[in-house]
C-alpha cells in the first residue's frame, strides 16, 4: 500500500493532498516526498482527508517534517483529520505541534 500525494499551489501556499494510510511501510517514502516541499518561510496546507489511519511511524514522519519546517521558519497547517486521526494525535499530544485549520480555511480568507 501507498500514500498517494497530489500537490498544487493555491497563491504563495503549497496544498499537498495525501490519501491512504500513514504506517510503517508508507512512512519513509511519505517523508521523501513531503521534505522538499517545506521551503523558508514557505506556507504549506496538509491534506489529510483521504487518510484513515496513521500509525506510530506515521506520527515521526510528521514530527519530523514539523521540525524540518521550524529550521526554515516555514508554517505547516494540517487540515481534514478524520475522527481517528485527531485522536491518535490528540492522545500523543501531537496536535500541539500544528496548526489545524479547514482545507476551505484559505479560501474564504483569501489565504
């Protein structure tokens, strides 16, 4: 199984749309895919609607692209977290380390 990653530019702010599972086997590439997109001082909206679960690799592979974007001053947002999702990272306290908004969030505002 893959995650499949589908990017566009919404202004300045890169949209990243990531579906499927988070886990132990998709992690590493996930990763691969994810870091060059978080640039300095870049904004960057993660799509998590099409993601069922995320795993303990999961959690590191986001924990890593949160810290890969505080070197470069760049905002990761996170948006579309199913219920399951926002409990894993609720209990292990990684909603702390993000900005969680709404996918149309932007939009409206004119982000």
């Amino acid at each position: 199984m893959t995650v499949k990653v589908q990017t566009h530019n919404e202004g300045s702010r890169t949209v990243i749309v990531l579906d499927g599972e988070i886990n132990s086997t998709t992690s590493g590439g996930l990763q691969a895919q994810l870091l060059p997109f978080i640039k300095a001082g870049s904004e960057v909206l993660v799509d998590l609607t099409g993601v069922s679960y995320v795993s303990s690799a999961g959690l590191r592979t986001l924990l890593i692209v949160h810290r890969h974007a505080q070197q470069l001053e760049a905002e990761i947002t996170l948006s579309g977290l199913s219920e399951e999702v926002r409990f894993v990272m609720s209990a292990t306290g990684f909603l702390d380390f993000f900005r969680i908004g709404d996918a149309t969030e932007g939009e409206r505002a004119g982000r």
